[in-house]
C-alpha cells in the first residue's frame, strides 16, 4: 500500500472516530491509540496539553512519559515556541532534547492549533532513526488538522 493511501485510510478512521464527539481527552485518546496500533516502529504516540505555559502530558500509548515540559524545550516544547511541526531524525542531535525514553531515536510533533491558539501537540517517537517522511508529516498533519476542527466545531 502506497503510504498515501494509508494516511488516507488513517485520516476516514480518525474522522469516524471522533464523530461527533465533543471531548477532547476522549478523542485524543482514541486518536493515540489509532496511531499507535496502526504505525510501525513507534515506541510513543500521544499529546501533550498545553496548561499555564508549559505542556502537560496527555492521553497517550506507550512507556511512561516525562509529565511536564516547559515551553521551548525539547522537541515538543520547540513545536510550540515555532508554532510548526518539528520532524526530527535524530534525537540525539537535537539541542534540548529530553530523553523521556532512551529508546527513542527519531520523533515527530504536531502542534494542534485551535482558533489561531497552540492548545496541544501530537507527539510520536520510534525507535528507528528517521523514521518520518514528508509522507508521515503530511498524513500526520491532516490527522491533526482533522482533530483540531472538530474542537473548533465542538466549541461553537
């Protein structure tokens, strides 16, 4: 299967998934697991929410996780003092870096914006070094962007 019509056929689950519920935690939950089960050489899938300036660990698949990290640091803090998605073929070069898990060797993370507002970032490590394409970026986006409309539309 062309890695294409696999985020295509990620992106129909997620969109069922989350349907026309309106909670946020239930839906990134769900949306952890999916990711989760569905991509290969993953060792972490979930969010971290944005709380006071500083993200907090959300639902998520996986060893256990770091539960606070300040804005600007490591990858997922580094998504949301950008404000764009970080994809990172080797965690050990990048400078802050915080090894939640020392298994992790490549990491992609996806700020999810909410009315022009940083409200959490999707965060997915492997194992493998550079392990995320342009392909998994794209896919990975438009599951996000998917995620991120459905709070708009939830929140009125």
């Amino acid at each position: 299967m062309l890695k294409t019509d696999f985020y295509a056929q990620l992106t129909q689950q997620t969109s069922a998934i989350i349907g026309d519920e309106k909670d946020i935690i239930a839906n990134m939950a769900n949306i952890s697991a999916l990711l989760f089960d569905a991509l290969d050489k993953v060792n972490w899938v979930g969010f971290y929410r944005v709380v006071d300036q500083e993200l907090v660990l959300g639902p998520f698949q996986g060893k256990i996780a770091c539960i606070r990290i300040p804005v600007g640091k490591g990858v997922c803090g580094t998504a949301v003092s950008e404000n764009k998605t970080q994809r990172i073929a080797d965690v050990h070069q990048f400078s802050g870096h915080i090894a939640c898990d020392a298994a992790s060797n490549s990491e992609i993370v996806i700020p999810v914006v909410v009315k022009n507002q940083i409200i959490a970032v999707l965060d997915i490590d492997s194992v493998v070094f550079d392990r995320f394409d342009e392909d998994d970026q794209k896919g990975l986006e438009t599951i996000v962007e998917i995620f991120s409309q459905a709070i708009d539309k939830a929140q009125g």
